[in-house]
C-alpha cells in the first residue's frame, strides 16, 4: 500500500529526473520546473490543483 504526500509551496521546484509515485502526491501550489518526468504506478494518482496564477513549464 502507498503513502501519501501532500506538497503545498510559494517556490519554485525543480525536477530533473524521475519521480516515481507508488501512493498520492496532493500538489496544491508553486512551480514544477525542469526536465524530469513523474511516472505514477498502476493504482498512484497525482492530484494537482493550482491557483490560476501558477502553472506546470518545462524545459
């Protein structure tokens, strides 16, 4: 079974390589930048939810 994380941040993070998500990730704020990549599991889920203000980029 997986664990959940939940990430809330002002910042800007930078992911430059795999992120491999078995649980939840809950992301509710700043920015997701770099070149990595995040690859859920067959029963993960990435929730994600921004104010319209923040947005995901890459390179």
């Amino acid at each position: 079974m997986g664990l959940t994380v939940s990430l809330s941040t002002t910042g800007t993070k930078t992911l430059n390589s795999t992120l491999t998500n078995n649980g939840t990730i809950n992301w509710s704020g700043g920015v997701i930048n770099g070149g990595g990549t995040i690859q859920n599991s067959t029963s993960a889920m990435l929730n994600i939810s921004f104010p319209q203000d923040n947005y995901l980029r890459s390179r």
